[in-house]
C-alpha cells in the first residue's frame, strides 16, 4: 500500500511539473535568413565603405501561458527552394537554409494557432511569412499601418503583392507600448525611426533575464555602437533620439540588447527546438 502510494505521488508531482512546464514563459529563436550584405557602409554611411558583411534574419516565438506571439517572420519561406538564394539588389544577397513553417513544426506548435503576430515594422524581410499566421491579431503601431496599406505604400518601400493577406488579418493599431499579456512580461515598445511606426518588443525572462528585441533599431553591434543611421531610415533625427532613448531603457531595465541581424551575436544565440525561460 505504501508502495503504490508513493508511486500515485511521484506520478501526482511528475503531472504537476507537466502543467507547470507547459504554462512557463518560453522564448524560441528561428533562423529566418541570412542576407550577404556587398556594401556595408549602406548601414552606416561613410564607413566601412565597400566591405562586405554577413547579416542574418531572425525571427522570434514568445509562449505565455495567455497565448502567444511570433515577433518577426523573416523571409519567405519559397527561397529554400532556391539553393543558391537571389539577388534582390546589387547590394543584397539572401538565402534561406530553414523554413520556419519546418521550424514550427519541430516545435509541436501551429502557425495557425499563434494568438498574436508583432511585426516590427514592414520590410520584406521581416513579413516574409506572414501568410502562415492568418488568425493571429496584427499588434502594429498606426504608422507603420498606414504605410503599409494607405494609398502611398510604395513610398516607404513596401510592396502590398508581398503580404497579400495580411489586411484580413483581425488586427489591434497601437499608438504607444503595449503590455501583450497585461503582467509586463511582454511589452512592444514604440521605436520610431527606421521606418514611420517601426517597434522592438521587450521580454522579461524569469531565468534568462530581460531582453531587448531590436527589430530594425539597429542591424549589427558595430551600428549600434556608432549611432549609425542606415541611408535608407525614415527619419535620421528621429532613429537618433530613438537609439539614445533606447540605451537609456536598456540600463535602467538592466536589459541586455538582441540585434536581430547580427550574426556575431546570433552564433551564441540557442535557437529552437531549444528555448529561453
């Protein structure tokens, strides 16, 4: 009797950490890319004119025990199939080794049950999959959805044929931070600058720490340290004070900095089927 007490016990504990587990704050980190960049001085004009440099596409999963959110959806996933990638521009070289629809799946998680979709702003190389999330409610600050689907989209370089169902999506336009979850674990900040509503998302990790994810903030470590404003930026002085108001966040959050492009810092980066916690 005993025995079989202790048995039905450990089982009772062992379902308990189950459901603990399955409701814990998680962070996945997908290979959603890899641009070769001919000309890096593109992103910080006047230096490191005609260097090349290697860039990655990161792309992002937070599981809550409220719901979830894919932050960033990288290329699309068709370029797999082109081994030797394309040539958008002169300038950019990309390739995508994964898919993140294969990457979802190593997870056990559906595209098409993710409860929210952050983007951090609408370059083609953030919206690639935005066709495998079509239930998920868009969190997007107003700006950055009038450029996207007002009259004048080309303007701000973005293609409507390259994110043909995102207008279907249920969507929430916000005009500031937002608190994803309402407990403060997961907050969209509002980062103008790179683009007209461009945003980086901010998580607090019960045993990782706080991370800052940069979105387009910034596109490597040496960008970052320089205040570097890449030619192509909506607004220089705006991306400025944004980079100075976001160094100032990261040391009173004692955040630590993601770039999401930065393939120095991605290395020592796990990525998924691994997690942050």
């Amino acid at each position: 009797m005993q025995l079989r007490s202790l048995i039905a016990g450990l089982g009772l504990l062992a379902g308990q950490a189950m459901a603990a587990d399955a409701t814990a704050l998680k962070l996945y980190v997908f290979d959603c890319g890899i641009v070769n960049v001919s000309d890096i001085s593109v992103f910080s004009p006047g230096v490191d004119v005609g260097k090349p440099k290697t860039l990655v596409d990161s792309c992002y999963l937070v599981v809550h025990p409220k719901g979830t959110l894919i932050w960033d959806t990288g290329f699309n996933d068709a370029l797999n199939a082109q081994s030797d990638g394309v040539k958008p521009s002169p300038l950019f070289h990309i390739k995508m080794p994964k898919t993140l629809a294969g990457q979802f799946a190593q997870i056990g998680i559906e595209p098409k049950n993710v409860t929210y979709l952050g983007l951090s702003h609408m370059h083609f190389d953030h919206i690639g999959n935005v066709g495998l999330f079509p239930n998920s409610i868009l969190l997007m600050q107003k700006e950055e959805y009038e450029s996207a689907f007002g009259p004048d989209a080309r303007k701000y370089n973005n293609d409507p044929a390259t994110y043909p169902t995102l207008k279907a999506n249920p969507v929430k336009q916000l005009s500031g931070d937002l608190d994803v979850f309402g407990d403060g674990s997961v907050t969209i900040k509002r980062m103008l600058g790179h683009t007209p509503g461009h945003q980086a998302l901010f998580v607090k990790l019960p045993k990782t720490g706080n991370l800052l994810i940069s979105g387009d903030l910034v596109h490597f470590t040496e960008n970052w340290e320089r205040k570097g404003v890449p030619s192509f930026n909506f607004d220089k002085e705006q991306s400025v004070k944004t980079m100075e108001a976001a160094a100032q966040f990261l040391k009173d959050n004692k955040a630590t900095l993601w770039i999401q492009h930065d393939a120095a810092q991605n290395a020592g980066i796990k990525h998924a089927p691994a997690y942050y916690d």
